[in-house]
C-alpha cells in the first residue's frame, strides 16, 4: 500500500495540499507588460493540483517546443503538474524518469517505452490509455517534517576545480535544499517551486514527491545492457526479465564509453576518486594526479560499480539534471539514486553489454 511505503521512507504524510501563489509575480508584471501576459497564464504549481492531475492531458507522444522565430522571445516553459504526476509513478515502478522535475522529454519517454516492456506491453514510448491504466491513481506528493539528522552530510559549497576539491575531507551536500532535492529524486527548482520561502530548517515541514522504495536483492540483477543510441541502463534478472531501467550518460564523442561485453568487478559506496589527466581528460589548470575524496558530489557521486574494463565503471552524479544531457567521460553516468539502487543489485560477474 502506498501510505505504508511513505511511512517507511520518510514518514511522509499524504495530504490535502494548498500552496499560496508566489507575491513576486505580481511585481514582475507590473514592471514588463511581458512578464505580465505570462504570470496571468501561469498557474502556480501545488502539491493539490499535482496529485489531481490528469494524465491524458499529456501529449501521447513527445514533441520538442518549436524553436522561436527571428524577433520573437521564446515562450517560457514551466513545470507541468501532470508531468510530475508520470514522473513519480513511474520512479515507483521501475522505469526511472531520472530527476522528477515536471518536464517531459527524452528521459520521461525512455521510462514510458521501459514501464511498457516491464508490464509486456508494445514499448513505443506513447502515452496511452492502457499503459496509463497500469500506472495506476495514488497521491504521489506528500509533506515531509525535517529533521536534524538531515543534515548529517550538508558540508556546504563544492568548488569546482578539482584541485579545490582534493584539499577538503568529504564532499557532501551543498545545502539542506539540495540534500532533500536528492533524498526525493526531485529536480532543486521543483523543489522550490513547491515550497516558495522555505528555510529547510529542522522541524520545517515540506511539500515533496513520494518515489518508490529502492528494489532490493543483492544478486538480482544477472545482466545490464547499456544501451548507447537510447541512453539508457537496463537490468535484467537471471530469466531474462527486465527489473528496472535508468536514463544514463554513456560517454561521449571525445570520449566514447566500451563496447562489448564485460563484467562487474566491485561495487564501491562513497568511493574516492583519482585524478590522472595522463589517462583520462584535464580538468582546468590541473596536470598533476590528484585523490578527490569521497561524497555525493564527488566526481562519480554516492556509488562506483567497477567493471571489468580498466577505469570504466558504472557511477553516480553530482548533476543528476544533467544525465543524457551533457557526455561522459567514457563511463557509465546515472543519478546517484538510480546507481545506489542498480548498486543494490549486482554482485561481481554480472554480465555488463554495451548495445547500440
């Protein structure tokens, strides 16, 4: 049952939400006739609208925004609240959005073609009636009280040249907003977005998707596919049955991830992370070899699944809205929640199949 799954989570409560329209859109409209047009057409996004959200209202096939004519501003885009619907329902059965930030778009169609394999219908990424029938209707926001243990791994801002980085002992969260942004697979704007004016204090209470629990089974996994042209990781069990499947970076054209088959080797939580620009890439001004600690926003994120191939590996983030966004170095990239859970799964010898 749902309302049991969020209270194992994160003693989350499903409520009736109602969130009050941001006061800042109406000065914004005072002062450009532009802005103006377009806070009278927004419609301020609540955890109430989303969890009320109708689903066929989402175009049943994706198609980009027109890109603007020659002297025309591009119309603003905002997060759809039937968008963030989809994206947490499907998180909870499997087929990983990557972060749930209310847009549609490449990731959320990959997980659309992966929930239609994992319940054996056509996997054409259309969003139709019977695969809405699937996903099923609970509330998939809620409202979270935090708590001082939260802020446990927040150390403050990273610098992002790695030099910076290697002088300091843990590399954790910038801010509570970015730790429970992670902590509910949410996109930090959407996250605002629902809460305007938040502290993120202790004792705070917040409004927050509800994704599902990590899949568990050390050894479930018996197989992985990365699939290059989709961009996307898929993990099967030992009779060949899809388990989950993840929006992934795998590499880039400078950099291009392996082909073939291969092998886990290890799986490595919180792992440290070496710097060579001798055999890997330079990163700024830095030629000399450097150990970067360990931490969610490490180089390689929360978790390491070490391959068979010299220094390729399955890994996770610290930029998951950048996944099949911008390329890799060569690896494996997926959300630091998304190679937490495919880390769960896996025990050395899985197959890893680089397709596509």
């Amino acid at each position: 049952m749902v309302g049991m799954r969020l209270t194992k989570v994160a003693r989350i409560l499903l409520v009736a939400l109602a969130t009050a329209v941001a006061p800042a859109m109406a000065q914004e409209a005072a002062a450009d006739p532009d802005a103006a047009a377009v806070a009278v057409e927004r419609v301020p996004l609540t955890g109430e609208a989303i969890n009320a959200a109708d689903l066929m209202t989402i175009a049943a096939e994706y198609a980009p925004p027109a890109a603007p004519k020659e002297g025309e501003k591009a119309v603003p885009l905002f997060a759809d609240a039937a968008i963030v619907r989809l994206q947490v329902l499907l998180d909870r059965a499997g087929a990983s959005p990557g972060v749930i930030d209310g847009f549609d778009g490449d990731n959320v169609r990959k997980a659309v073609r992966g929930f239609e394999t994992l319940n054996g219908l056509p996997a054409d990424g259309v969003i139709d009636p019977e695969m809405l029938a699937r996903l099923g209707g609970e509330p998939v926001v809620g409202v979270y009280t935090i708590v001082p243990e939260d802020g446990d791994d927040v150390t403050g801002p990273v610098p992002d040249d790695y030099a910076e980085k290697a002088k300091l002992p843990f590399l954790g969260y910038a801010s509570m907003a970015e730790k429970l942004a992670e902590r509910f697979h949410m996109d930090i704007d959407l996250l605002a977005e629902l809460n305007p004016g938040a502290g993120y204090a202790p004792g705070d209470e917040i409004v927050v998707a509800a994704p599902g629990l990590p899949r568990e089974g050390e050894g479930a996994v018996a197989r992985i596919e990365a699939d290059k042209s989709l961009a996307q990781v898929r993990a099967y069990g030992a009779d060949g049955t899809l388990i989950a499947a993840y929006p992934a970076t795998i590499g880039s054209e400078e950099n291009p991830s392996p082909s073939g088959t291969h092998t886990v080797e290890v799986v490595v939580h919180l792992p440290e992370y070496t710097y060579n620009p001798k055999i890997n890439f330079q990163q700024g001004d830095n030629t000399e070899v450097l150990t970067i600690p360990p931490g969610p926003n490490g180089p390689v994120g929360s978790v390491w699944i070490d391959l068979s191939e010299p220094t390729f590996g399955i890994h996770g983030t610290p930029e998951p809205s950048l996944i099949d966004k911008t390329g890799s170095h060569g690896c494996v990239r997926l959300t630091n929640w998304d190679a937490e859970e495919l880390a769960g799964m896996v025990t050395k010898g899985v197959v890893v199949e680089f397709v596509g």
